[in-house]
C-alpha cells in the first residue's frame, strides 16, 4: 500500500473524530501518500495538519461539484479508499475517485446504498462511539495502535490571538451555546444562569461560536439575561482562531455540536449537554463522563422495545428537560 484517499466530508465534530483515525494510520505507516477529500469548511480548520494533501469537494456547486473532483483526481489511481460517510452525496463522489480497494461501513451501517459502491466492509461493532467506528477503517488496513490523540497544527498567529482573548490572571470557561439545529440548543436563560455561577467563582466566561445568525441571536439573549458582562466572540474568529481558544480555556460548556469535540481534540474538558443523541456515541470522547444528559430518559418514552443504538430522540423542547443545577454540580466537580 503506498496510496490512500480517506472521503469524509463533513461535520465539524465527524471530521475532528477522522483526524485521530488519519493519524493513526500515520504512526503505522509515515511514508504512506495519503488523499483527504473534504468539505469546504472542515478544509479551514484542518488544512494545517502534516503529511496529508487536500482536495476541497464544495458541495455548494451542486453537480459541478462531481465534475470538479474527477477532474482533480485525473490521473491518480489510489491503492485503497476509505469512504467514511453513509450519505448519498459521498457515495456519489466515491465514484470520481479511482481505487483498487474500496472499504466501506459494515452492512448494518452502510446506508444510503453505501455498499453499492464498496468492495470491502470494516468489522461489525456493537454500540460504537463515531470515533471508535472510523478506528475500525484503520483496523480495516492493519493499524495496530487505535488509541485516539490529535495533532492539529495551529498557525501561531492563532494562538497569539487566543493569549490576547484569554487573559491568564483568571480560569476561562468558554460557552459554545449553538448546535447546528435550534432545538438541540439549551435555553439562554440557564447558559446565562450557569455563565453567572462561574463568574462568581472566579471565572472569565467567553461566548463563541460561528457567524450564524442563528449563533449570534442567541449569544445576544445569553447577555441579556446574564447579571454579569460576558465577552462575546461569537461570529469573531476563524475555526484555527477558535480551536486556538478552546485550548486555551480550563472549561468548555456546549451542546452536541462541532466546538465541543474541537475542545476534546485539544484535552480540554467539556460539559457537554445532550437530550435528542445518545451521548454514549455522540458524545465528548474522553469527558463523557462530564455529559448532562436526558436522551436515555426521553428516548424510552418514546420507544417500544429495542432501541437502536443510534436512534435519535424527536421533540422541539427536550433540552428544557436539563437543570441549571444539574449542570453547576458538574461545573463544580471539574472547576
């Protein structure tokens, strides 16, 4: 094997999991020439990381998108491909990359007829954390040493940054509020109830997060409702510039959403707040025991008989479920 494409194309958090897979094909194999094809914004933040060269697949262009990637990868014949996303999208643009071996997700797994366009599957794996199933592509090709660390590379412009943001005369605890769909959010009253307790424990507290206004909005209601001035970076940074942040910070508070697996890559601890996933798949890697989750609750309400291990919990308001104090017991126990 002297080739590899790896095909994940997005999320910010799925892609964080991907870099300890790629990383740990590395360590067995440093001479491997290794292809990542990529969504246009995961590619900003990981566009430093060693050994690895990009091809940018901008799913905005529609079909063109297609025709850009096989024009891309003209003339390059890889000696395997490892698709790692069960959407349809990317089943379609495996179809652009050339390779001998095509491995794939398990049959369970492999939805979306990912299958049709594999020739090789992973091993099955009995109710997996995302980061443990990409582990099984690594495991697919050989790779002995599955134990997940991350190495993302950090401009030091961004971390400059970050100093400056991040005054060391007192612990930071960094608020990402915003998941990517409103109803996975918590409520800004009791982010600002939480931001409050911190401040008063001797705290900075810094809201972050993307340019949504969405993001913004709510960044603005946490203010609103909080007794003290909290700083607001939300829609202010870079991904480097933010992932340059959260290791900056003693503590990060989110929902399930791509910052919060951005701080488990740089060992920051995290609370993470989960009702509609199963944290114990979804869930921060090493600090899921920090999560303050009602999905186990909600989804046996919800469910008769045998509940599939990814199966997703459905309600606009389950995330009013979870306490202020449920949250500040965990908050005390890490700060």
């Amino acid at each position: 094997m002297k080739s590899l494409c790896l095909l994940r194309l997005s999320a910010i958090g799925d892609v964080c999991h991907a870099v300890a897979m790629v990383q740990a094909i590395q360590r067995q194999y440093p001479n491997l020439a290794i292809t990542w094809v990529i969504g246009k914004v995961e590619y900003q933040l990981l566009k430093h990381l060693p050994g690895i060269e990009f091809v940018i697949f901008d799913k905005s262009q529609g079909w063109r998108s297609y025709l850009a990637l096989r024009k891309t990868l003209v003339g390059k014949k890889f000696d395997v491909l490892l698709h790692m996303q069960v959407a349809l999208r990317a089943s379609i643009a495996s179809l652009m990359i050339p390779a001998k071996v095509r491995i794939g997700f398990d049959k369970t797994r492999a939805k979306e007829g990912q299958w049709l366009v594999t020739n090789h599957a992973i091993e099955p794996q009995a109710e997996p954390h995302v980061l443990d199933g990409f582990m099984g592509f690594a495991k697919a090709i050989g790779v002995k040493d599955l134990n997940p660390s991350w190495n993302i590379p950090v401009p030091e412009t961004d971390t400059a940054f970050a100093k400056q943001a991040i005054t060391n005369d007192k612990p930071a605890l960094i608020i990402c509020a915003a998941a990517s769909k409103a109803e996975r959010n918590w409520l800004p009253e009791r982010y600002a109830a939480v931001a409050d307790h911190a401040v008063s424990k001797g705290y900075q507290v810094l809201l972050c997060g993307g340019p949504t206004a969405l993001e913004k909005q709510l960044a603005e209601s946490i203010q609103q409702f909080a007794n003290h001035e909290l700083a607001n970076w939300v829609g202010k940074t870079t991904l480097t510039q933010l992932l340059a942040m959260l290791k900056q910070a003693n503590l990060v508070l989110a929902p399930d959403t791509g910052p919060l697996h951005m701080a488990v890559t740089q060992g920051t601890p995290v609370i993470g707040l989960y009702a509609h996933s199963n944290p114990g798949r979804t869930g921060p890697y090493f600090y899921r025991d920090n999560t303050v989750s009602v999905y186990h609750q909600v989804i046996k309400q919800q469910v008769e008989g045998e509940i599939k291990w990814g199966k997703r919990a459905k309600g606009a308001d389950l995330m009013k479920m979870i306490s202020v104090a449920d949250v500040i017991s965990i908050f005390e126990q890490r700060s």
